[in-house]
C-alpha cells in the first residue's frame, strides 16, 4: 500500500480504522455470544438439578468474564432455585430428620454462607436428636432394650459444631446420677476433641 502511489492514503487510514473497529465489535460478539451460551449451560444444569455442577460453572465464569454483572445475578439464581429446591425437599421428606438433614448438608457443602439454612439445619438436628432420645426413653420404658440399643447407636453418630466459625466446642456429659462421666462417650475429662 505505501509503495503504490495510487492509493489515496487518506481514504486507506479511513479504512483501516473502521476494519480495525469492525474486528473489535464482531470479538464482543463472540464474547457475548460464549457469555450467552455458557450462561444456557449453567441454567441447563440447574434444570437438570444438578446445582452442585451449575455452581461450579458459574463460579467459573466469574473469572473469564470479569465484573460481568450477568455472572452475579447468574450464582444468585442458582442458589436460590437451589433453595427453594431444598424447601421442596424438606417438606417432603419431613418424616425422616436424618435425610433431611443430609439434605441441607449437601446445599451448605456449596453455599456455607447461608446463615439461613444453616439455622435450619441445626433446628434438624436438634429434633432428630430429641426424637431418637425420645424413643430410645420410650423403648427403655417398654423393656425394649434391643430397640433402645439401636436408637441409642443412632445418638452415638451425632457430631457437634459449634456454629460460630467450627471452634473447638466443651462438652459435659452426666449420669443418671447427676457426676460428670465423659465416659459415657468414650472419653475421659479434659481430653482433646476429634
């Protein structure tokens, strides 16, 4: 182009800057368009309830498209389909504590933040361990002690957290006649947590 002296250089740069912004539009629409369909992607999955992958993904695409607002709203999305997604389950399973439980172990392995669920969760807890202790008196009480032997083997598989940031947590534990005997779980005083 520089060597040929008929080319009008003017019209040449004119041109060239609008090819130039030509190249730079059609990129953000290809931006846009990988935006869109991984966008699709993640909205695919969560239909599919498959929200632990969907977050993964979205999460993902926090860092290649960078303070994308659209990324934001997306992981919001999810989660709370994902809520309401576990509310449904819940109701559900109401019946059984132990798997509901389970269930909103799973939602908070994604998004522990959720100071919400985590509250529903330990009121779970607490019911499921109240049940079984319930019943394990009432099985005592009927001289069914194979019975109470095993709702007292579900009790043993209770795990304590404390829920201000998993510090270690001091338990006491009592017998019938009012001592404090760590025995009773497999422990003996002032010994460390596992």
């Amino acid at each position: 182009v520089w060597l040929n002296s008929n080319v009008d250089l003017k019209n040449y740069r004119y041109f060239k800057n609008n090819l130039s912004g030509l190249i730079q539009q059609v990129r953000q629409l290809e931006s846009e368009q990988k935006l869109d369909d991984a966008i699709a992607e993640v909205d695919k999955l969560v239909y599919n309830y498959e929200f632990a992958a969907a977050i993964e993904k979205a999460r993902r695409l926090t860092y290649q498209f960078r303070d994308r607002i659209e990324i934001t709203e997306l992981i919001k999305r999810v989660n709370d389909q994902y809520r309401q997604h576990v509310q449904y389950l819940l109701l559900k399973q109401k019946d059984d504590l132990k798997a509901s439980v389970s269930i909103v172990e799973d939602y908070l392995l994604i998004f522990p933040e959720d100071l919400l669920m985590a509250s529903t969760k330990l009121t779970l807890e607490t019911k499921h361990f109240n049940t079984l202790a319930d019943k394990a008196e009432l099985a005592l009480d009927g001289s069914k002690l194979n019975l109470a032997k095993q709702y007292v083997m579900e009790l043993d598989n209770i795990k304590i957290t404390d829920i201000e940031g998993g510090q270690i947590c001091e338990t006491a534990v009592f017998d019938k006649t009012g001592k404090n005997n760590q025995s009773i779980i497999g422990e003996t005083a002032n010994s460390n947590s596992k």
